[in-house]
C-alpha cells in the first residue's frame, strides 16, 4: 500500500481488518490463516481461486470503509502448485477494484523470495543469496588491494558479520537445501575462506573448518533451523508460528510433505533422530550431538586424507608435554603477522605446497605415473622430497645448511624456560615441527625456516625421475 506511516502505526490501523470465513481457508493445527501484515505488507491466502477472490473483495470493502486504496501495480499474485502435483496448475484469474491481477512466478515477502519458476520454491532464494554473498566477498577482498592481505582473524570476523548472513538468510524457513543448493552457497564460503589462508582454487576443504573453527555450510544452516524449532517448540500453541510447526509435525507424521518431515530427513542423514513429537529438550539433544557430527565429519575428512600426514600427526606442545588438539580451532600460527611467513607455515602444513612429494602427484603431460617413493629430493636425490626432510634433514644443499644454522640461532634465543635446545635437537622432525608450531614465541621462527627453505627448493630444477630410476628403485626395495 505504500504508506509512509510507522509500522507500529499501520498495525494499530489494519488491526480490524478481517476476512470472511471460507470452505477453502488454510488451516493451521485447527487455526484459519486467510491473512498476514508486515507493516504495509499485506499477503492473503487461500487453497483456491474462489477462496482467494473472496479475501481481496474483503481487503477492497475494508480499504473503501478507512480511506485507503491498495496499489493495485505493487498487487500481484502467486499459484503455488500442490507438493508433487502431477497435473499442470491451471492460472487463476482474479480481481481488484474490476481489474485483473498480474500472475507472478517470483515475488519477495518480507526478505523472502517465493518462486514456481522451477520445481523448488526456493531456487530464487537461494541464487539471490548466494549473489549477495559473493558479492560481500568480493567487496572485502577488494580492501586488500588497498591496505595489503587481510589477516586471517580479522577476515574470519569479517566472513561472520558480512558474508554468513547472506548464505544464511532465511535458512530456517528454506530448510538446509537441496545438494544443487548447497553447491552454489558453499562454493561462496570455500572462496573466501581459501582466499583467507592464502591456499589455491583446489585445495582440501576439510583444512579450511579445521583451521579456521568455521562449520560447513549445510551444518550451520542445519543448526539454525534446529535452533528456530527450538525457539518454535517454546510459543504459546495459538502463536501462528507455533501453529505452523504443530501443522508441519502433524504432516509429517501422516508421512505428507512438510517442513519439519524435512527437517527429519536432513537430520537422519546426519545420524541425529527427531521423534514424532518434538519437545525443547529433544531439540537440545540434537544440537549438541550436530556440534560432534560436525567434528567428526572435519575429523574424518583429515584422517582419510593421503596428503594431510603433517596434520594428522599434530600435536600441542604449548604447555611442555604433548597434548591432542582440538579438532576445529582457530589456529595460533594464523596470526603471524607476516603473510609471506604465515603463507609459507599454512602452505606445508596443508599440503598446498610445490615440494616434489606433492606436485609430482600430477603427470603434466608425462605418460606415466611417479610413487610416492621416487618423488625424491632434488638436492640428494636419496629420500622423498617432502617438508620435514626438506625443512630439517637433507644436507646436500650449502643454502639449506646456512638457513637451517640461522634458525637454530634463532631458536637459541626464543626457547621457553621448559624446553632446552639439546632436548629439541633428541625430537624427531615431526614433533620438532609441531612443538615451534604450538608456541607462540617460537612460530615465526618457524615460518621464517620455511619461507627460506621453500625459496631454496623452488630456485631449483626439481628432480624429475625416468622410468628407468623408478624401475631401479622398486629393485632396490
Ligand atoms: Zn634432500
């Protein structure tokens, strides 16, 4: 209707407006929903053309009695098909003030976009978000060509404040989405948060929530729609809402489409069970379990990987004595100030480094394949070229030597009080790795070996083994 009153106004003015009674009325768990206000926002309802042709002559009688007149250019109409329907829905033809109203296939109420152009009602909605969202990304990665690479703490908080809400937008009402949907929104968040570590297009996503303590997608979106049931389950039962939900559990426990019979089956697929009739508590369960499927999903999704050893084998040293580290959290190397040291540190941690043991995975037009065990360094030519040996074992290379003496120097004079230097040079390379990793006076020191190291090796030709030292070297073994 346009008008330029207060919301709080025009609810005070609309609060009589009422329609009659009709056989076709959309009922709620008992409770006829014809109509709803948002402010000036006026939707009607019906499950037919006769019901909904009666609604408008009543908003049309009540408009005439309070000197108002509805816009009939913003006054659209929406046929929604039955869930499943076979046959084609035939258009309605209906009228305001004597005139016909234009038929919409997509039109937004209250920030959500309802739309019949393809089978699923939310295609619309989901591609709006996933533009805005992409479109907040690219806003905040702008910045760094101005004020250099954002930090990755900042950019998290920056992630959550700006781009989260977009690829969450309504996902209580929407549901979690179907896997064409979630494709397009998650692809969003695995931009950015690559772009934040500084990893290429292709990297691991499991790295990217186990580094940066951020839920997938379809777990976050599954959470707040856990939580708004929550929030549902605690309304009085004549709140339209509350009525909604108890409509939806009544539907589904006929087995008939419905929002919360989704709801369960996105939660079965999760291993998490939601009874036939929800309570508070039972919700509560389920949250709680969802927080450990997501870790265990980031958990698994590590553990399964052939290119993540360096994480799998990672370990707290911070306090002196080895420790498991939490799954998902935001990792302590991740604020080095230096992002060429930060990205040198992230990259070898992460596998998303040029080392031999991980580029000569790929042919690059060879016509045959390189093992693991013949992807040797190119400097000694004796052991796979990969972090650890490159960061703390080959001797073949004067550069390496002189880098490697500068960092135990370095270390000399970082070391915390528990830890003496001839009980790190007894660690072997792994732990040794981990321990400079987890405390905090010794990771840039780390960041820096790498940075060089990375630098020697990639100002070398790389070792790249015939067929013939492959067949050789499988003698050997
Ligand atoms: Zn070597």
């Amino acid at each position: 209707m346009g008008d330029p009153a207060s919301p709080l106004a025009f609810l005070i003015y609309i609060s009589d407006f009422n329609t009659t009674p009709h056989a076709d009325d959309v009922i709620l768990n008992g409770v006829p929903v014809s109509h709803l206000e948002h402010a000036d926002d006026v939707v009607l309802f019906s499950t037919s053309e006769a019901g909904l042709q009666s609604k408008l002559d009543d908003l049309a009688a009540w408009a005439s009695l309070n000197q108002m007149q509805v816009n009939l250019q913003k006054t659209v109409i929406m046929a929604f098909p039955r869930p499943y329907a076979r046959t084609q829905l035939q258009k309605p033809q209906l009228y305001l003030y004597g005139q016909v109203l234009t038929i919409s296939q997509k039109q937004a109420y209250v920030g959500v976009t309802f739309s019949t152009e393809s089978s699923n009602l939310w295609d619309a909605h989901i591609r709006l978000c996933e533009k805005r969202a992409r479109l907040a990304a690219n806003k905040i990665l702008f910045i760094e060509s101005h004020v250099g690479s954002l930090p990755p703490w900042e950019g998290r908080l920056l992630y959550r404040s700006q781009i989260d809400p977009h690829l969450t937008w309504a996902c209580e009402v929407t549901g979690c989405g179907t896997l064409k949907q979630l494709d397009r929104i998650e692809d969003v968040q695995h931009y950015f948060l690559r772009r934040l570590l500084g990893l290429q297009s292709r990297s691991q996503l499991c790295v990217l929530f186990s580094e940066l303590d951020i839920s997938p997608l379809r777990f976050r979106r599954l959470e707040l729609q856990l939580r708004y049931t929550q929030h549902l389950l605690s309304l009085p039962a004549d709140h339209l809402a509350r009525c909604a939900l108890d409509q939806a559990v009544v539907n589904a426990r006929s087995r008939a489409h419905s929002w919360y019979a989704q709801l369960r089956s996105t939660c079965t697929a999760r291993e998490l069970q939601l009874s036939d009739a929800p309570t508070e508590v039972e919700i509560e369960d389920a949250l709680s379990n969802l927080s450990d499927r997501v870790r265990q999903y980031v958990a698994t999704a590590i553990n399964s990987s052939a290119k993540l050893d360096l994480l799998q084998a990672r370990r707290d040293f911070s306090t002196g004595r080895p420790r498991p580290v939490p799954v998902m959290q935001f990792r302590p190397y991740l604020r080095i100030a230096s992002t060429e040291l930060r990205h040198a540190v992230t990259r070898l941690l992460l596998s998303e480094h040029s080392l031999s043991v991980e580029r000569l995975r790929w042919r690059d037009g060879r016509p045959y394949d390189i093992p693991r065990e013949a992807r040797l360094c190119r400097f000694c030519r004796t052991a796979v070229e990969e972090p650890l040996h490159c960061l703390f074992h080959c001797r073949s290379s004067q550069d390496l030597c002189t880098a490697r003496k500068a960092f135990w120097s370095s270390l000399t004079r970082k070391l915390p009080s528990h830890w003496s230097l001839p009980d790190l040079r007894n660690l072997d390379a792994e732990d040794l790795f981990h321990l400079l990793l987890s405390v905090p006076t010794t990771v840039d020191i780390l960041a820096a070996l790498c940075a060089r190291v990375m630098n020697i090796y990639e100002t070398h030709p790389r070792f790249i083994p015939s067929l013939d030292d492959i067949a050789d070297l499988s003698e050997d073994s």
